[in-house]
C-alpha cells in the first residue's frame, strides 16, 4: 500500500507541467501561473485524498437573508454544520469535499470596500481554497495534508512557515488546544515556529451563535534569510502574513453565550488565491501578480496616463496608483456579481454594488482622466484572467459590459443633478448656516452621490455640512434597517431545530417525517379536488429550544409526527395551513399556523388547546381551498416560466419566485421593460395550455439523471436524490428518453412543490404587474382563477371610463370650469388604474391614453384661460386708459385667470402697475399685483408715486 501510495504520489505530481520554487533569486518568468496554482490545489485534495471538487456556488448567498455576499467557501456548506441539511439531498452525501469560491466582502460584517485601493493586499473579490471534512477526518489529517501540499508540492521553504494555534480561554472554560499543537511539532515544525493565540485570534465563529471553534493559521514570512519571525505573526506586517485558516468546528455558542460541544465535529479550511499566488510568483504585492497585471496594463491603456508602479500612502502622488488598484479590483467584482445575477440597484447587496460601480467610475474620471467607457473595456480581460475557472463569465461577457456602461451613464447623470441641487440650496440658503444634513442625505441615499464629493464641492464654497445630523440620519437609518430581519428571527423559534436537538433525535432513532402524503390527492368525477385527512403519530414537541415529551394547555410548540400531508414552507411555496385532532376527538382542534422543513423532520407550528404528547395518534386536515390556490399558483409559475422564455427567448432565466394562495411572483432576467404587446403573448402562451388542460405529469427519478433532460428548468439550489419531475402535457418517460427534445416544447423542472393535476382548473392568468427590480432583472406579480377573473373586468370597467373621458375630451367645452373637471377626472382616473389589480398590459394602454388626456385637457384649461385673460385685459386698458397704475376688482374664476389678466396688462402697457382683487364666493379675496419695470425700487416707488396703502402692501 505504501508503495502503491507513494507511486500515486509521484504520478500526480509528475502531472503538473512546472516545478514550484519560491526562491527569492528566482525571476518571475519560472514562477507558476495562477491558473495552475489553483488547478493544483483542487487537484491534490481530489486525487490524493478523495474529496469531491465541487463548483463555486454563485456570489449571491443562497436561502441566508442575513448575507449579502457570500463571504467565504463555507457559506454554501451551512446546512451541514447547523445540521439542517435534508438526509436526501447531495449536500447531507458530502464527506470530503473541495473548491475554489467566489467570494465577495463588501458590505456587512465583511466590509473592505473603503480599503481597497489603499493598499496592496485589500479586496472585494477575491477566491478562497478551501477543503472541508463533514464529520470525517478532524486536526491531525487537515494539518498533515495541509503541511504536505505546502511544503511537498508548492515546495515553499519551511523555515519561512509559521502556525498558530488557540492558547485556550480561561472565562470560556477552553484550555489550550495542545492537540493542533502536537500535530505541527510531530509533522516537524520547529517549536518556535508553533505559537499560541488568544481567542480573537485563534477561535472562529459563525456568527452570534452557531458552530465555532478553535482554528490554526499558517503565517508566511515574505523576507526568510534564515531569520526567526515569530514576533511578528499576527502583528500586522506586511513581511509576515496569514496565507491559510483551518478551522476545527467543534462547539457550538448557544443564545447564552456558552459553549456546548458538537455531536460532530467538521474541518473547514481557506485559503486566498491572491495571497497564495502572491508567494509563489515571489511578489510583494497581489497586485503584481498575474491575476491583476492584464488588468493593470488594460487599464493602462485605455487611459494613456503614466504605469502602475505599486505606490501607495504619500509616494503615491495624485492617488493614481491607488486609482488603479480600485479599478482592478472593482471590475473584477462586477464582473462576477452581474454574471451571479446581483445588478447595480437601490437596496441590499444591489446597493453595495452601485457603490462599487460609482466607486470605480470616479477613480477612472476623476484621477486616472479616463474617457467614459474605460470600465466596462476592462471585462474581456477580466473573462480572459477568470474564464477559465468559471466560465459563466465567458457567457456573460456582453451582458457584464452592457450593465456597466447603462449604469455609468446614469451615475454621470446623476453627478450632474445632484450638482444642480446642490447649487439651488446654496442659493436659498440664509448667510452663516450650514448646509442641510436632510438634502445631503437624500443626495447620497436617492442618486448615490458620494458623499466625499458633496463635502468637496461645498468646501469651494466655503460652507460646511451639518455633520452631526447628517451622522444622526445615518445612524436612524442603520438602526431601521438592522431592526427589519431581527424582528422576525424570534417567530420560528419553535419550528427552527437546533442543531443539539436534531442531533438528539439522530441518536434516539427518531426517524425523518414522511411527508409523501402531501401528494395524496386526486380528482374526483364532478372534477374536484380530494384531499385525504392523514393520520400520524406525534413523536416529539419542541418548544423553547429544546424536545420535550409533553406541551400544556395553551402554549405555542412545534409537532413531529411521523408522516404528514402538510406541505412545509419550500421551492418557493408557502407552507400549508389546517389543524389537527386527538384521534377520536373532533371537538378539539389543534389549528396549524405554519410548517417547516428541517433536516429531514417536518415540524408543525401549533398552539395546543388541551396536553398534547409524544405518542398521541392525530389526524390532520389541510386548508383545502388555501392548498388549491397555491397549487394553482405554482403550476402557473412554471407555465409563466415556459411562457416568458417562449416569447422573451432561451436566455430568459429564472432568478426567483414565490408562491401564495393569492398570488405568484416570479423574478427573471431581461434586457429591458417588458412591451405590452409581450405582456399579452405571454399571457395567451398560458392561456392556450389552459384551454387544452394539459396532464400534469410527476415522478421522482435518480437526481444525475434528471439533470440530463434538454431544456430542464433549473434554479441554483440543492435538490434531493432522487428529485420530482414536473412536466405540462408529456410524460416523465419521454423526456427522459435519450435525446428526446419533448422538454424543449413545453414545461419541464425539477420541483418538490403542489402542483394541479390538470392545467383546465387554472381557468385563466393575469399577470397584474411588471416592472424592473433593478437594471437586468424584472418582477411580474399574477394571479389565476377567480382572480384573475377579476382582474380582467376591473381593466374593462376602467377602459370604459377611460373611454367616456376621452370622448367627452373630443367635444371641446369652452367652459374653464367643464375642462379643469375633466383634468380632476383624469387625475383620479390615473391613480385607480394605477392601483387597481387589473392586466398589466391594458394598464401600461390606459396610462398611455390618460396621460395623452391630460396633457389635452391642461392645454385646453390653459389656451381657455389666456383667451378670458386677453378680453378682461382689453376692457382694462380700455376702462384705464394710459394710467401709470391700475387698482380695480374683476370677476375670476381663478387665481391662474387673475395672474394672467395682470401679465398680459403689463405686457400691453410696460409702464403700468396693476394691483387687481377678485372676489370669490367662498368669501375669500384673489389678489394679484405686478410692480412696472421702470422701478428700481418698490419702496421709493410708493413713496414718490403716491400709491394707495393697499398697492404699497402689495408692491412691498
């Protein structure tokens, strides 16, 4: 076995085409190129030791509200280390396991975005090596493969290695972890090359509470020579730095603040690519290093100004260097969060990408004097660097560029308004006050005007914000949104298992839920829905963060049975609704408020109106009429799916949705605002599969075989093994016949979701709103059935209003008071079809129609104003002849018609001041003036013309 290991060894290492060398006397030409570096990593945890590779999961987290970036490679693996993850799905198969991930720290508790640029090592995007062990090999293994990939393979000096290891934490009750330590000194690293950190250093943590524990680094000293650098690992030298994190999970903080162990114990390593290629190319600097100096030159070129010379602080003169660095780095990051579907937008990650977009744009105009257009040419030598190892960003290419250039130009728009407000504030501004911290902020937060520009521009001024409630607004709008996600964290404390409980109901052979009655429904001969009542066994109550054999009167807990057909809260759908009965007692009933999958158990959120224990026989009934919408709603939601790719085309991908009861919501990819003549073939496309009431066609099939279906409709998620088939109108056999194209015409994914059994019981669709999220992704909100029944005759009754508006337009009242009424008509008109839920096609129309209208009946109202004007104004002059000024009283309707009178007087006579007072009904008095030109001075004017107190007031 040695030998045979030892000849695999060889064999393996033999396949890579360069030696690693990381003398410092070496040049740069025999350095190995990132590609490999990365390429090797993979491949020596894969072959050597048995991981799986896997993909880099997309930037943008999935199913973790809390994040808005993933930040590290463990972020996809945290069903496992929670112990949530479905027994059946290809996660909870995982054991060993490698990749390199895409990673993104802007934003959050991760943020270098203000860094970047400032130095040498600081990014947002960046990749992290990492191998992981699910419950399989723990510290000795982890640190020996480590070491051995290190020092065998990349062949980096071992006396330039240090590590680190946790120096125990007295408060914590931790002791030092003198098992890491023994690894290193037995692999043979010299004692003082093995050194003890605090926990702030040497103990890693999810989050508040989650899995943690004790971790190792490797520390790399970049000046060697035989010197000791012990004294300045963890120190914050750029000579000594961290190149690769193990991290051994083996505690988990519970709400209290302590520590309990984990039942099992997982590994989760990284390790940067940038900081890796970084000493084996033998730089100082990531920037120097194949993965940034394309970019560099590109940059170079495009702009025409002086190289890239690794400056920073004071040397970097006119923050050109530094420009550079950003704009590197930035593109970088576009690139991989648009190809993931994250787009510049106004919340969220989307905010934090518009930040970094203007951020780089900036730098391009303002320090390197790039022409418009210089970021979005930097994307083909990004895909060249990157494409490589992902290649969606070889797919995207033209789309990545396409984002960056609309969104430049809206940013230079935005510059040049928000310089216009600005200058208009100046101006209304009183003398000696500060500029408004409420417009500063409605500068920044609405058109992401930065804020460092703003204090520029009124420092040439020679004014000053109001800081202080500038920072208070901050501050309240930090705290609103930190409040939102923590509001809601405490409602599903009783159906959230933690991962003590789940690993308790492991250990006593509580079996998984068997939930496969939520699909035991049929069609009854009228062509009704039947749902079957299901009778379970209750096998354990959760309640207060831990199981419990019994729950009292009144309290709040959540059931597992050991089968169900409620639906649990997945793929989109929201979860059941009903309640259940003690076997034999239909007077009590237990209502279910909501459900949820965890771990292979489905719990169900209950309030027990009477004891309720483990082993009581229960019987559940499902909200039927609520299970039946949503099971309209889903079937509509893949043919809304199949419909927008048809008439939108095959790029059309699914970038989310959700489905209620009462509506469906369904996000995807799209160059533009959907058309209304769009809106109404996507419409029809489902209307005509509605009409024909297509089979509904189910089956569970291996999980590698669906996915080799033409056509299949897939979202980035995990699905289990085997994986329900739903196809519209074909049977599963046929589209998983080899080659078969049958997927390609219809509607086939993979789902786990309700569906109807026939698509006639739709009755109709009507997609009740479009719009765009953010640049590149849209939203389209619809309803089925009665719904959408009503929808459609909310838009006739609307249209015909529209139509009695417009016909009665046509006339051509001479009447001011008739037109001002049609206009107050066709405002309110304009909000209700706005507001109404109605097609949104015949709503794009009909706002077409009204504003037209409106712009008609404003004319009219103005041309029917200027028309009385003109005559009052002619029987004044008439009535005044040649006076210096005119004081009367004359019937208007308005004050507009008033004002009008005195401007068309002072036209017609410029040297005249009119003073005219109206009358009204109401009791009230209009009052309109207007002071000669020929007067320099309303005060001396009054007082040498000898003008009533009335016009002195009014000139005043």
């Amino acid at each position: 076995m040695a030998v045979a290991g030892r000849l695999r060894w060889r064999l393996l290492l033999l396949a890579v085409p360069w030696r690693w060398r990381c003398s410092p006397r070496r040049g740069a030409a025999g350095c190995p190129p990132a590609g490999q570096v990365r390429a090797a990593f993979l491949r020596f945890f894969e072959e050597r030791y048995g991981h799986r590779r896997l993909p880099s999961a997309p930037v943008r987290p999935r199913g973790d509200p809390r994040l808005l970036f993933v930040n590290a490679g463990m972020n996809q693996f945290k069903p496992i280390f929670l112990g949530t993850v479905h027994p059946r799905s290809e996660l909870a198969q995982h054991r060993r396991v490698v990749n390199s991930q895409k990673c993104m720290r802007a934003g959050g508790k991760h943020n270098d975005l203000e860094d970047v640029g400032r130095d040498t090592y600081h990014h947002t995007f960046f990749e992290m090596l990492g191998n992981w062990s699910f419950g399989d090999y723990f510290k000795e293994e982890a640190c020996s493969m480590a070491w051995e990939l290190l020092t065998q393979v990349y062949e980096i000096p071992k006396d330039r290695l240090y590590v680190t290891y946790f120096a125990g934490d007295s408060s914590l009750g931790l002791s030092a972890d003198e098992e890491c330590r023994d690894v290193w000194l037995c692999l043979g690293v010299p004692a003082s090359h093995v050194l003890p950190f605090p926990l702030k250093d040497n103990f890693w943590e999810m989050g508040d509470t989650g899995p943690c524990g004790p971790c190792t680094e490797i520390h790399y000293d970049h000046v060697g020579g035989g010197r000791n650098a012990a004294a300045l690992v963890n120190q914050g030298s750029p000579d000594v730095v961290e190149i690769w994190n193990l991290v051994f999970m083996q505690y988990s903080r519970e709400i209290e603040g302590n520590l309990l162990p984990l039942p099992q114990h997982h590994v989760d390593t990284g390790m940067g690519l940038e900081r890796l290629v970084t000493v084996l190319q033998n730089k100082r600097s990531n920037y120097d290093t194949d993965l940034f100096t394309p970019i560099l030159d590109a940059i170079h070129k495009g702009c025409g100004g002086p190289r890239y010379q690794g400056l920073v602080g004071d040397a970097d003169v006119g923050h050109v260097n530094m420009a550079y660095r950003v704009v590197a780095d930035h593109v970088r990051a576009l690139c991989v969060c648009i190809t993931d579907g994250i787009y510049p937008g106004f919340s969220g990650a989307e905010l934090v990408l518009r930040r970094i977009l203007r951020r780089a744009v900036r730098f391009c105009s303002e320090v390197l004097h790039a022409p418009p257009g210089l970021l979005a040419s930097l994307v083909p030598t990004v895909v060249e660097v990157l494409g490589d190892a992902y290649p969606e960003l070889t797919k995207n290419a033209d789309q990545i560029m396409d984002v960056i250039n609309e969104n430049e130009a809206a940013f230079q728009s935005s510059l040049e308004r928000g310089r216009r407000i600005i200058e208009r504030t100046v101006q209304q501004m009183e003398p000696s006050t500060n500029f408004p911290a409420e417009v500063a902020w409605s500068l920044y937060g609405n058109l992401g005007f930065p804020l460092d520009l703003i204090d520029l521009i009124l420092e040439e001024k020679g004014i000053s914000l109001d800081s202080a409630a500038f920072n208070e607004l901050a501050l309240e709008d930090a705290k609103r949104k930190a409040g939102g996600p923590r509001a809601g964290q405490m409602e599903d404390t009783n159906t959230r298992l933690d991962v003590h409980s789940l690993a308790q109901l492991r250990s006593n052979n509580v079996p998984a839920t068997d939930d496969s009655p939520k699909y035991a429904y049929t069609l009854g001969q009228h062509g009704q829905y039947e749902f079957s009542p299901c009778q379970a066994t209750v096998l354990m109550l959760y309640r207060d963060q831990s199981l419990q054999k019994e729950v009292g009167a009144g309290q709040r807990c959540g059931v597992i049975l050991d089968r169900t057909n409620f639906y649990a809260e997945q793929g989109g759908q929201a979860s059941d609704q009903g309640y259940m009965i003690h076997l034999g007692q239909q007077d009590i009933l237990f209502p279910v408020k909501s459900v949820r999958l965890c771990g292979g158990y489905v719990i169900h959120e209950v309030t027990a109106v009477e004891t309720l224990r483990a082993g009581d026989q229960v019987q559940l009934f499902v909200d039927e009429a609520q299970r039946l919408a949503c099971m309209m709603n889903h079937t509509a939601t893949h043919l809304l799916n199949f419909a927008l790719r048809r008439v939108l085309g095959d790029n059309t991908e699914q970038r989310g949705s959700h489905v209620t009861a009462e509506w469906l919501r369904f996000d995807f990819d799209t160059k533009g605002p959907v058309t209304v003549e769009q809106l109404q073939q996507v419409e029809q496309v489902v209307q005509d599969v509605i009409k024909r009431n297509e089979v509904v066609h189910m089956a569970e099939v291996p999980l590698m075989l669906a996915r080799r279906v033409q056509g299949l409709r897939a979202v980035d998620e995990g699905y289990p093994d085997p994986v329900r088939i739903v196809s519209l109108g074909v049977p599963v056999e046929s589209v998983l016949t080899c080659n078969s194209e049958a997927a390609m015409q219809t509607s086939v994914e993979l789902c786990c979701g309700t569906h109807l059994l026939q698509t006639g019981a739709m009755e109709d669709l009507a997609i009740i709103s479009e719009r765009q999220l953010v640049k590149g992704i849209s939203r389209v909100i619809a309803v089925t059935g009665r719904q959408a029944k009503q929808a459609r005759e909310a838009g006739q009754c609307l249209a015909m209003e529209v139509d009695s508006v417009s016909l009665r337009m046509k006339e051509r009242s001479t009447s001011i008071p008739q037109m001002q009424n049609l206009s107050k008509e066709v405002g309110q008109l304009t909000k209700m079809v706005a507001s109404t839920p109605m097609p949104q096609w015949q709503r794009k129309e009909l706002q077409t129609i009204l504003r037209a209208l409106q712009r008609t009946a404003n004319t009219a109202v103005k041309k029917l104003e200027m028309q009385q004007a003109e005559e009052k104004a002619q029987s004044m002059l008439a009535k005044h002849c040649n006076q210096p000024v005119i004081v009367d009283t004359i019937p208007a309707d308005s004050l507009s018609i008033l004002m009008k009178v005195v401007n068309q007087l002072c036209d017609k006579s410029p040297g005249t001041s009119v003073l005219l007072l109206s009358p009204q009904a109401s009791g009230e008095v209009l009052c309109a003036c207007q002071v000669s030109k020929h007067y320099v001075c309303s005060c001396c004017l009054a007082e040498d013309s000898g003008l009533s107190p009335a016009l002195q007031e009014g000139a005043r």
